[in-house]
C-alpha cells in the first residue's frame, strides 16, 4: 500500500509543478485517511462512536442502528461484527417495497443521518454510498444499518459554526456574508463555492473583469484552458480547509446521487437548510461564555437579537422552497402518470427530460456547470456506489 501512496503522491506533485494547479498539499491528508481506513481497530474505534452519538440524538437513535463490534475477534487486519441480517442496499427499490416502506420515508432517514453528523456532531462518516446505508425491519419498524466506518473527517465547532452560516446566507442571498466565509476559507470564486456547497448552479454577483469572458463569448481553446486553470486556482488557494470540504462534497455528490437513484423523493436541499438551522441554535456560542469573555451586556443582547432574527428569516425562505419543491412533485407526477399515459413509446422516449425529478434537473444543471467552467464531464458512476 506505501508503494502506491508513494506512486499517488509523486503523481500529484508532477501534476502541480507542470500544470502549475495547487493540488499537491491533499497528497498526505488523503495518504493518512487512506490509511486509517485500511486499519480496522481504528474502524472498529470509529462505529462505536458514531453508536454514542446516534443514541444520544433523539433524532436519530430510534432509526439508525450501528451493528456491534465483537472484539475478541477483531484485529488491525481482521474485523468482525454483528450481521445485518435481511438488510438491502439503499437504493434497492424492489426491496424496500417489499418491506412496506415508501422511498420518501427510506431517503429522509438517511438525509437526517447525514445532515445530523454534518451540522450537529461534526463527526462524518465520508463513503455514504448506497451499499454502506442498509434498510431492515426491527419490530415492523425502518431502521437503517450504518455500516463500513473506515473514513470520517472532523468538523471543529468554528468550522461548524461557519458552514451553517453559510447555508443561511445562500438561501436568504446574504452576499457579504458568502464573500465574508469564502475570503476567511481562502477561496476567492465565491459564485462556484456556492455551487459545490449546494450541487446546483448559484450565481449571486455580476461577472467582474477577473472572471474573464462572459460565459458563452467565443473564445480560443488555449484561452479557455487558461480561464480553467485560474479558476481552479481560485478554489485551491487554502491549504488548510480544503481536504474537509473536498470530503464533505464528495458526501454531498454520494447522497444527491441516492435520492436521484429513488427518483427524488426527498427534498435534500430544505433537509440540509433545516439542519443548518438547527445546527445555528446548537453551535451558537452561549451569552455566559460571551459575558464571562468580557463582551458587555448590550453587545451580548443586540447579537442574540440578530442571530433569531436571522433564523426565522431563514426558515421563512425555507418554507417557501419546500413550496417549490412540491410543485415540482407535482409536475413530475403529472407529466409521468397522466400524460405519459396518454404517448405512445417513441414520443415517451423523446419527453424524457420533461419527465425528470428534482436531481434529475439539478444534476444537468450541474454538468453544464462542470463542463462551461471546468471543461469537464461529470461521471454518476463514480458517486453511485
């Protein structure tokens, strides 16, 4: 295994000194996570304390079960826990049904697991594909197996605090404070961070001189290799956040992918929105520990005034999104069970698109997005398990 992390680190240090991108500094972050997921004491370490978070939520510890350790039989090499027995993939649909469970019940379950571990516990586990997310029966019950706890990050409470603000001030338009979070990250393209965070296209400011040509002017391809390679710039100058987003995107592209697999069922955005709304409440330094710094009385007040003033504007907007977001439901039922009904095969096959879920849509969005700034082709495969 060295030789290889040898092999991927030398790669990526040609990559940065030829094509001048700032990549090498991920090499020994991914190297040590790599390698902490190959040592199964240390999976075995990390179950037990997703199990204790998970049972001190109220949330979560009546929906999600992690499967015991048995440690006598576990080793770094060798590691031996408790069988799931009857349990399926996320996304086989075909068993769920056969459970009784509806697709929109199985997918906001492991939308809260996700949005709990992300905002609340600061503790994520990093390979939610569908194989890791198994869906049984307990007492004629959901439950959801969480299973494979090779790879997790750490959220630290500032980190915390930062990233539910952000969710925030993307759904009320709050620009000061999106520029504010990505200038502190070090990331100077606040438009595209926007975009990784929520996985759809985000556009807030009016293009500058610094982004170049307009999207969709002509121009030749070495200037567009050029534009690609400043903007990749732009997004890697912090070396010191950048592996925990990088994962926490991943995770996001995995569960987007989940819900799309199921046909969208879930509202995956407003459960985020929600969690980081909570997650604001929770990580929310409290007035004593303001007072007790010496931050006057006034000042505590007036901050704790704004801070539930700009909670409630935030779920006021999400009140509104999850007004949209049923619409969509709607179009999508009606256009597949009503007048797909009504088309014969070949014109069935040529309103797919007019058919397509909520992920369905955000999905293409997203690959134009990739291809126009990047000028790449995003690949499912990779995040589908």
């Amino acid at each position: 295994m060295e030789l290889d992390l040898f092999a991927y680190r030398t790669l990526l240090y040609v990559y940065q000194n030829v094509f001048e991108l700032p990549v090498y500094f991920i090499a020994h972050y991914v190297s040590d996570q790599i390698r902490k997921e190959t040592d199964f004491i240390n999976e075995a370490r990390n179950s037990e304390r997703t199990a204790t978070l998970i049972k001190e939520d109220s949330v979560l510890k009546d929906k999600i079960y992690v499967p015991k350790v048995y440690w006598p039989l576990t080793t770094t090499r060798i590691l031996t826990t408790e069988y799931i027995e009857s349990g399926s993939r996320l996304t086989d649909v075909d068993s769920l049904e056969s459970k009784g469970f509806t697709k929109k019940e199985v997918m906001d379950t492991a939308m809260k697991l996700f949005t709990q571990m992300l905002f609340t516990f600061g503790w994520l586990h990093c390979d939610l594909h569908p194989g890791n997310i198994l869906v049984f029966e307990h007492k004629s019950k959901l439950k959801l197996a969480l299973i494979d706890h090779g790879l997790y990050i750490h959220l630290p409470d500032q980190f915390r605090r930062d990233y539910c603000e952000l969710w925030r001030s993307l759904f009320v338009l709050d620009t000061d404070s999106i520029e504010r979070i990505a200038q502190g990250w070090g990331i100077a393209n606040s438009d595209l961070f926007a975009s990784a965070t929520l996985l759809r296209p985000f556009k807030a400011r009016a293009p500058s001189v610094q982004d170049g040509p307009l999207r969709g002017s002509p121009n030749s391809g070495y200037e567009s290799s050029l534009k690609i390679k400043e903007t990749m710039k732009t997004i890697l100058e912090n070396e010191a956040l950048i592996p925990q987003l990088i994962f926490i995107v991943r995770c996001m592209r995995m569960m987007q992918g989940n819900n799309q697999v199921l046909g969208s069922p879930t509202n995956r955005i407003n459960i985020l929105a929600h969690g980081a709304a909570a997650g604001m409440m929770i990580n929310a330094p409290p007035p004593s520990s303001l007072l007790s710094a010496g931050v006057g009385l006034p000042t505590v007040i007036r901050g704790w005034v704004e801070g539930i003033v700009k909670l409630w504007k935030f779920r006021t907007v999400l009140i509104l999104v999850d007004i949209g977001f049923f619409f969509t439901q709607v179009r999508q039922w009606w256009l597949t069970q009503v007048i797909g009904d009504t088309l014969d095969s070949n014109r069935n096959r040529n309103n797919k698109k007019s058919q397509e879920g909520f992920e369905d849509i955000l999905q293409r969005q997203l690959e134009n997005l990739a291809k126009e700034e990047f000028g790449v082709t995003l690949d499912d495969s990779a995040f589908m398990g």
